[in-house]
C-alpha cells in the first residue's frame, strides 16, 4: 500500500518552485538579447523639457513666488504702519521735499543751450572768385565791340562795383541752398539789378572799357556833393543812451 503524501514542512516550501520550470539554454536566449522598448512603446520620463516650456515654467514659478512674496509683505506692512509711524513717514517725506525745492531755488541748472545749426560753408573763397568763376563765364554780355555797356577788368578798383558784386556773391551762397526757386530769385532781384547798375555808361565805369581799360577808377568820377548835417539831428547810435545828445526836430533846426 502507498504511503499518504505529505507537504514538506512550512519553512522549506515556496510555492513559486512549484510552477517555475528553469528554462533551457537552447530555447530562451539570454537577457542580453533582448531589444529594449523604442519611444513610441514607453514614454521616457526624464527627457529634458524644451526651452520655450522650461521658459513658461520659470515665469510661472516667479510670478507665483512675487505674488505671494507680496501678500507676505502687504500684511507685515499693515502690521506695523501705526498711525505714529505714518506720521513720522509723511514729516520725514515734507522734509525732504522742502530741502530738494530750496536746492534747486539756490542753483537752479542751466538750461541747456540751443544748438544752432551749422552755417554751410562757402562755395567760393572771396568776391574775386566768385566774379573770376561764376559772374564772368556765367553772365555773358557784349561789352567789348559796339556796345552801350561799360565794364571795367579792374573792377576792384572800383568801391561801388566791389560793394554790389559781394553782394551779388552773398545774395548766391545764401540762395544757392533753396533748391526750388533759389537762383530763380537770385537773378530777378539781384543779379539783373546790380549787373545793369554796374553795366551802365552813366555808371561806375563810365571812364574805363574793355579796350582802353581802366581809367582812374573813383577819382575819373568826382563824388557827389555833400554837406555834413547838424550833429543834434543824427545822434551817433554806437554811443550808449547817456552820452548821446537828444535829436532835435528837423522843424526846429530850421526855425533856429
């Protein structure tokens, strides 16, 4: 007869052996041959996020911490602003005003100075260049065979045709820089005025030509005639307001 079966005593038995068969070399392969997950199959927890969201998170946690960092504040702030300390705050703040307006009423600072604008500079040198460059090639007229016109090459002889031909230059550096009707306005109101004054057989150059050049210059024309004037009628306005004498009425000179 076949003895009754009985289990192995309780501290020896696991009851894991019972189902666990070892399995053979040639059937299983090692654990090393195992290919592991991909991406896809399993997320991988501790992938970097990407900077955009690590960004948003940073300012996200900053905004929370000053939010709270605030209301920590505000309530420690309602906590010890007394009414005695408020007053102190508002004289220590009254204070400081009146000590910063008396500074400033004391030495006020300067207002900074306008910039004024660069003053272009010159396109001829002198008056001479600009008749020798400009006038000469520029402002042709017959002035040497049959003509009505006078003209003298040593024009600079001549006070009157130095005064209107810097003029002339002036009026063109000025105008020249009005690109609309600049030069328009220089020929109508300067260059055709002052050319014909100086183009004038009754003018400046009356005694000189082109052909017999120059002929005495001021001295051929005598100056015109003048008397000097009563010193009371014309002030000398370079004098200051005291040392001046009062201007008489011309009415009461003549009664005088």
């Amino acid at each position: 007869m076949t003895a009754p079966f009985e289990p192995p005593p309780e501290d020896d038995f696991d009851p894991g052996e019972a189902d666990y068969l070892p399995p053979d070399d040639a059937d299983y392969p090692p654990p090393s041959a195992y290919t592991p997950l991909s991406g896809r199959d399993e997320p991988n927890v501790e992938a970097p996020l990407s900077e955009n969201l690590e960004a948003m998170v940073g300012k996200a946690v900053l905004k929370r911490i000053q939010k709270e960092a605030d209301a920590i504040a505000e309530a420690k702030w309602a906590e010890i602003l007394t009414p005695e300390l408020y007053a102190r705050l508002e004289a220590a703040a009254a204070a400081r005003l009146l000590a910063q307006l008396e500074i400033s009423l004391a030495d006020p600072e300067p207002e900074p100075e306008p910039e004024q604008p660069a003053e272009p500079e010159l396109v001829f040198g002198s008056v001479e260049e600009f008749v020798r460059e400009r006038i000469a090639p520029v402002y042709r007229r017959e002035v040497i065979e049959g003509t009505s016109r006078n003209w003298c090459p040593q024009w600079w002889k001549h006070a009157e045709a130095i005064s209107r031909l810097e003029a002339l230059w002036r009026a063109w550096e000025r105008l020249r820089l009005d690109p609309s009707t600049g030069m328009s306005v220089w020929w109508r109101d300067h260059a055709d005025h002052h050319m014909a004054q100086l183009f004038d057989p009754e003018g400046t150059f009356k005694a000189c030509s082109v052909r017999s050049g120059h002929a005495g210059g001021d001295f051929a024309i005598v100056p015109l005639p003048t008397e000097p004037a009563p010193s009371s009628m014309f002030p000398d306005m370079r004098l200051s307001p005291e040392s001046a004498p009062t201007a008489a009425s011309p009415h009461k000179e003549g009664n005088n």
